[in-house]
C-alpha cells in the first residue's frame, strides 16, 4: 500500500469520526455503492448551498445560517496530496432578516446585528480538496473581516463542520515576531494582559450541522428562509 492511499484512509476515518459526532451516531451511512462526483457538481450549475448550524445535536446550538453561491470553478495540478483540488471565487450571504419585526439598530446586542439589517457578506477566493468520495475539504479567507473558515462537507450525508477563527481582530504589536522566541505571544511586555489566543474569548469556533442545496432560482434563502442575499459587486 503507498503512503498516499494509507494517509487518505487515515484522514478518512478521522473525518467520518468527527462528522458522526457532530451529526449524531444515527445518522445514515451513504451506500457503497455512492458514486463519487465532484465538487463542481455538488455546488456548481445555478445551484446554491446553505449550511446550517442552528440545530445541532447533543444540545448545543450555533445561531449561524450561511447561503454559499460559488461562482467559479478551475482544476488545479494535485500537489500528490489526497484528491484533486479546485479553486475559485464565492459569495456568501449572512443570515439577516428581509422583513425583520425590529428595526436594525447597529448598537444593538447579539443576535441583532446578524438578523437585522442590510444584506451581508463577502465575494471571496476558495480552495476545495476531495479527501473521500464526496467529502471535501473547503477553506477560505474572508478578506475584509479577516476571518479564516475550514469546511469538511460531507455531501454522503449533507453534513458539515467547521473551525472559524478571527485573530486578525486581535490588537497585534509591531514588535510581534512569531520566529522569535523572546517576542512571541507569551512575551508579557508585548501583551500585558496575556496572549489573545489563550483568552476565553478568543474568536474560535468549532461548529458541526447540516447542508443542503437548491437551485438558485428556487429563492429558498429569500422566500422560505426570509433572509437577504448579498450580492458581490
């Protein structure tokens, strides 16, 4: 067996673990006989994907909806790295109401800055590797918030988790040298009230749910879900 094929079935078995705890161990186990298609084909040709992380198992719960609209895809040569790699642009859309009860007010607490308000969201660049059949990996960065998100969306079951973080946000100083040993994060000097990464409430999200897709035609984020779309200029 090469170390290729004996990497790709570690990777995923780890990957089936994580989406069976977060989707539930009942979930249903695709056929071995689910034929393998690609990314394009999953999100591509006028349709949208909305990911959703409102109903969670195990009692936890997330109030993030997202309607990803992919707009473009190219094949990129594979790095002999697991599966073929695709690379493109997209745009998402938050969740915000198109006919809110409320009045968006921008000083208001969570949620209502994300339910309320005008259309939002990013064009941004994607990168999507086949780690199984069906099953890609999907990262990006969001440019103007300075987010970075990974996916593992398993088409087989509809599934999806994700790690967010959001260091960006974090007050960095210039004198900040991550190749420098004595002015690192942990350098009290340089960050008096300790490291961002360590605080409680740094922006890191670990969050599981579900997929689905439609036709973008369908209006199902505008019509049945009731929430804006943002369009990319």
């Amino acid at each position: 067996m090469s170390l290729r094929s004996l990497i790709t079935i570690v990777l995923c078995a780890i990957t089936c673990a994580q989406l069976s705890a977060c989707g539930g161990a009942s979930a249903t186990e695709a056929p071995a006989t689910q034929a393998c298609s690609s990314f394009e084909s999953w999100v591509g040709n006028g349709k949208v994907n909305i990911v959703d992380f409102t109903a969670m198992t195990g009692g936890a719960s997330s109030p993030f909806r997202f309607r990803l609209k992919f707009n473009s895809f190219a094949s990129v040569p594979s790095d002999g790295f697991m599966g073929p790699i695709t690379q493109g642009t997209m745009t998402f859309s938050y969740p915000r109401q198109n006919n809110p009860e409320v009045a968006y007010v921008k000083e208001a607490p969570y949620p209502a800055p994300y339910t309320r308000g005008p259309a939002f969201g990013e064009k941004i660049s994607f990168q999507a590797r086949e780690v199984a059949c069906n099953v890609f990996e999907v990262h990006w960065k969001e440019v103007n918030k300075g987010d970075t998100v990974t996916h593992v969306e398993d088409f087989n079951r509809q599934h999806v988790c994700t790690n967010i973080t959001n260091i960006n946000r974090a007050a960095i100083p210039p004198e900040f040298d991550p190749l420098d040993l004595a002015k690192q994060l942990n350098n009290t000097t340089l960050f008096p009230n300790g490291s961002p990464v360590a605080d409680a409430g740094f922006g890191w999200y670990p969050l599981c749910g579900t997929m689905s897709q439609s036709a973008e035609s369908d209006k199902v984020w505008e019509n049945q879900l009731h929430y804006l779309v943002y369009t990319a200029p």
